[in-house]
C-alpha cells in the first residue's frame, strides 16, 4: 500500500510542542519509556502467547536490543514483543489514548524535574524521543501476522506522520532515532549503557547491546557482532532481601510508579502456606494528581509465576489503601485469571487480607520508629487512610491507632495527635475523648462549645477534614473511651463543690428567663436549657444526642440531600 500522511490528535501536537521546548534538562527519559514500552511490548505476548503458543513464531527468547550508528546518528531500540498492526500502530503512535490529557496540561508546572515525572504517568512516554530525534522511524509487524503486514510509521514530530505497509519478517517493534544536531554525546555505547543501568537495570528483561573492544592496531574501539545484556534482567521481588539494596529497591519503585520521588517506606516477603505469594509494596511520599479521583484504578501490578497478568489489580487492595505501589506475585492463580475471576476469587481474598495487613504493619513500623516520614505520609495520604475506618471493620482498631488529629494540645493545624496520646493526656475526672468540628481549624479553633473546656484545661480535637465526622460515625469509642463531639448533649465535665453551688443558685434565679425563651423559641428549638458550658457567649445551639451535628447537617445539604 502507498504511503499515506495522517495529522496527529490536536492534544498530541500540544504534547510535542512542551516536550521538545520545556522538557529539555530531562531529555535522558526518552530511553527508560522507549525500553519500558518494548519491556510492556514482551509482556503482551508472553501473556497472549499463553492462549496461543504459535504467536512466538521460532522466536521465543524475548529481549530488547540497544544499537547506535554513529555515521548516520541514530540509536535504535529493537524488541521482538507483540508488535502492532496498522491500525494498532495509528491509534497508539498518533493519539493519546487516555483520558486526562486536559488534565495533564493542567497539571504542568513549568518545573521540568515534576513535568518529567508527569509524562510516565499519564502513558505519553512514546512521544519523549522527540526531545532528542528530530525524525523516528518505527517498523512494527504484529504477532500471529504474516510478513507481508509489516508497518513502517515515521514522524519528524511537527504536525504529521506517514504510515505504509511494509514486508517485514521480524515480529515486534524497531525504533530508529534520527538525533537532532547536538544530541552527538548519546552516540556511545558507554553513555547509553550508563542511561540504562541508572533508568532501566530492573526490567526484568534482557537489554542487549553490541560488545565493543578495543582494537590495539587501529588504536580504537571496535563494535562486534556479539550482544552482551547489560542490566540485571531478574524480576526484583524474586530475588533474595539479602541481595537487594536500598538503591535498588528505590529505583524499582521509580520504574514501578513513573516517578522520580524516593519511595517513603517499603515491604518485601514471601507468604507461605495455603496461598503463596511474594509481594513487594511501597508507600509513596507523594499522592498522585488522581488520588481523588474515584474512578481511577489503583492497585498493584499482579504476575503469576512471573509472569505479568495485569496493572492495577485493584481486587488486591481496600480502595482506602488505592495509593500503595507494587507487585504481587502469585503461585497459585491461573495465568488466564480475568478481573471477573480476581473478584470471585478466594485466594485473591487471601492475599488481599495478607497486603492489608502487611501494609498495616508498615505503616505502624513508621509511625513508631520515623515520626518525620510518618507525618509526611499522614499529611499526604492521611484523609484517604480515614476512609478505611468506615470500611474495614476487622482492622478498624488498627487503623484508629494510626489516625492522626490537630487538637487544642498543641494548637496547631498539623494533624500530629493520636487518639491514644489524648488518653494519656485525660483528665482524672473526664471519661469522654472531645472533639469539635468545623469547616476550617479556624472555625474549629474558635468555637464557642470550647470556652469550658478551656477553662478547664481538657483537650479537644479539632476536626477540619471532610470525611471526619463520616469516620468517627463507625469509631464511637477509642480503649473503651467513648469519643463525643462538644456540641452535643449533655456534657460530662463533673463540676467540683464549688462550682455546683453557684450553679444551683443561679440555676434558681434564670429559671424565669429559661422558661420564657422556651416560649418565645417554641417553634424553631426543641429545647432550651440553661449551660455552664459556656465562658464568653451568650448562648449556643446544640444538637441532640444521635441527631446529626451542625457540620454534617450541612455538608449533606451542600451535596444536595
Ligand atoms: P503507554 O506506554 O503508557 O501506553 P506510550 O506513549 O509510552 O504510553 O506508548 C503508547 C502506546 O504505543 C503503548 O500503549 C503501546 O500500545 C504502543 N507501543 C509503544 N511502543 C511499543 C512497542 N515497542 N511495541 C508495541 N507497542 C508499542
Ligand atoms: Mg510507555
């Protein structure tokens, strides 16, 4: 078929225009997307090859190989993955396919360090060899296709690409690079053996490139026919602990989560008994742009026996653990497990309250023995971890240990007070934990409900964040404390002698004036009482015990209920 031109989506020249012009200072990225997507590339067809065994042809050694020609200045990354066919190349190649690209220009920050990070994330990885070549060539032919549908896609990044058909006896992908005029120091092997080991060392498939020796007659370096692999080419999490470093670990994890961010904290084993599986999680130090979003999948990366099954298994995970990162891998799940299988699944419900637990575990670990990173976590993902109260009742007396409260103790906003520093810090005579809450820590700060409590120097937490008062409707109680908002019924502060004394006499003289405002108030409150709970104001509403609070009352409103 002759050549044809075709324009890119309006949202992919965009794309190019910021990657070539703002991403400059981190044009080395090119090379771990490209390898990562030849690495994605192996895993589709060993995954398919598992329903058709033909598709790996007489080529069943899956590998990816790095070449640079240095007279006509390209690098090229070959892989002999799964391929794409004509149409499969046009779509991936010329659109994005993924929603949020609006998003993702929203989210630019003009600082290229961040905006880098972004670009893995939203899977635009493809387009970054365009920070460094001025023209790609990409020859494709699909698995299970013949020769003749071999595709030859090309492209010098401005508004269009040219597609045509081509005969091609290698199965899978090859991407030429045609470097831009000063990109001559990527023309050396050592250069981009050093990317690949620092960006790509834990692909766990084998990074071929050619041998070079050194040729003493014509006193220079000679590429040989030979490859060597150049990385470590082993699925990390298979490996033994003792053989992995903090370094490594790290860096796997910037492969896993498309991030530049070290990692705050991980957790490595294999689970042994009736389901066995080895997993390998992280806590990021960072949300990511979508941790709101519900429809977003989260989850773990699932293989099984190493072989990759799929991206965000989210059956691995309670939705309010959705930013944990890593990989499961399973001995025992069939290799043609489906979303619908993992959902009906009992060892998917094994493993899923193994990494719950595993993840609980962690975290406790930090919160104990590194208060620095476990406030960075809590400020990060804090809210999210709330969400688990409502909805893991078997852990919930975990889960209320590592929630974190701002409070009248420190009068600060930062959330730093857990519920069992409060109770060491209870008053002889209080049998409640208080809290207070508000729309703001402003507002919380300020309300009037806390003059008493001031005066007698008892602690409140202050509650600011939407899914509060939400939480604490599953957490009534914390070591046997019942947990009371100040703006509710009856208080339990026991005045001393004193204080009963001039309560009842004054008690004795404002009765005439309650019973009037009963009558003038009768329509609008169900009761008016006299209070001692107050210092400055006036007066207060309160809320019935068990009727909603103020706060929520509103919320509800505001959500259109
Ligand atoms: P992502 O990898 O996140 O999907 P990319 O921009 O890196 O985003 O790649 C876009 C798509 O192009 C991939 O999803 C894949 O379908 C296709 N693709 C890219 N490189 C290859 C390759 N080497 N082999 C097969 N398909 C590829
Ligand atoms: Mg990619």
């Amino acid at each position: 078929m002759a050549q044809e031109t075709m324009s890119f989506q309006t949202e992919v020249k965009q794309l190019l225009q910021l990657m070539i012009h703002s991403l400059y200072s981190n044009k080395e990225i090119f090379l771990r997307e490209l390898v990562s997507n030849a690495s994605d590339a192996a895993d589709k067809l060993r995954f398919e090859a598992i329903a058709d065994g033909s598709l790996l042809e007489n080529d069943p050694d899956l590998r990816i190989r790095v070449t640079h020609d240095a007279a006509a200045r390209t690098i090229t990354i070959d892989d002999n993955g799964i391929g794409m066919s004509r149409d499969e190349a046009i779509a991936n190649l010329g659109t994005i396919a993924k929603s949020g690209t609006r998003d993702f220009f929203d989210r630019l920050s003009g600082d290229q360090q961040k905006d880098a990070a972004l670009i893995g994330q939203f899977g635009v990885g493809f387009y970054s060899g365009f920070i460094v070549a001025d023209r790609i060539t990409v020859e494709t032919r699909r698995a299970g296709k013949p020769a003749a549908e071999g595709v030859r896609w090309e492209s010098a990044g401005d508004g269009e690409f040219a597609i045509e058909t081509i005969e091609r006896a290698q199965r899978g992908t090859t991407i030429t690079l045609h470097l831009r005029a000063d990109e001559d120091e990527l023309l050396s092997s050592w250069k981009l053996k050093s990317l690949i080991q620092k960006y790509s060392d834990h692909i766990a498939l084998p990074i071929l490139m050619q041998k070079e020796e050194w040729d003493a007659e014509k006193s220079e370096m000679v590429v040989k026919d030979e490859f060597e692999t150049v990385n470590q080419a082993s699925a990390l999490w298979t490996r033994s602990k003792n053989d992995i470093d903090a370094e490594q670990y790290t860096s796997f994890y910037k492969h896993l989560a498309h991030t530049q961010d070290d990692p705050l904290a991980w957790t490595h084993n294999r689970v042994e008994g009736r389901t066995e599986y080895t997993q390998l999680l992280y806590l990021p130090s960072k949300a990511p742009f979508d941790l709101w979003d519900r429809s977003q999948r989260g989850g773990l990366k699932l293989y099984v026996k190493r072989v990759f099954i799929m991206d965000d298994a989210e059956q691995l995970l309670p939705s309010y653990l959705r930013f944990i990162r890593g990989v499961v891998d399973s001995s025992d799940l069939p290799l043609n497990v489906s979303r619908e299988i993992l959902q009906e699944s009992r060892d998917v419900r094994a493993i899923r309250d193994g990494v719950t637990k595993r993840v609980l575990s962690m975290l406790e670990e930090l919160a104990e023995n590194e208060a620095d990173k476990y406030a960075t976590f809590w400020g990060e993902f804090g809210q999210v971890l709330k969400e688990g109260i409502g909805e893991d009742n078997a852990n919930r007396e975990r889960l209320a240990k590592l929630v974190r409260f701002s409070s009248t103790h420190d009068d600060s906003d930062a959330q730093k007070v857990s519920l069992a520093e409060y109770v060491g810090r209870m008053k002889e005579s209080q049998t409640k934990i208080y809290y207070v809450s508000a729309d703001s820590w402003r507002a919380a700060r300020n309300s009037p409900h806390l003059e008493v409590f001031r005066k007698k120097g008892i602690e409140v937490l202050l509650l600011t964040d939407r899914v509060d008062e939400w939480m604490l409707s599953f957490l009534t109680e914390f070591e046997g404390k019942p947990i009371a908002s100040v703006a509710r019924g009856d208080l339990d502060l026991v005045p001393d002698e004193a204080e009963k004394e001039v309560q009842e006499q004054v008690g004795d003289a404002l009765k005439p004036l309650v019973e009037k405002a009963k009558e003038v108030l009768k329509d609008k409150a169900k009761d008016v009482r006299l209070t001692f709970r107050l210092t400055d104001s006036p007066s207060c509403l309160v809320a019935d015990d068990g009727a909603m609070s103020g706060y929520l009352q509103r919320m509800l409103k505001a959500a259109g209920q």
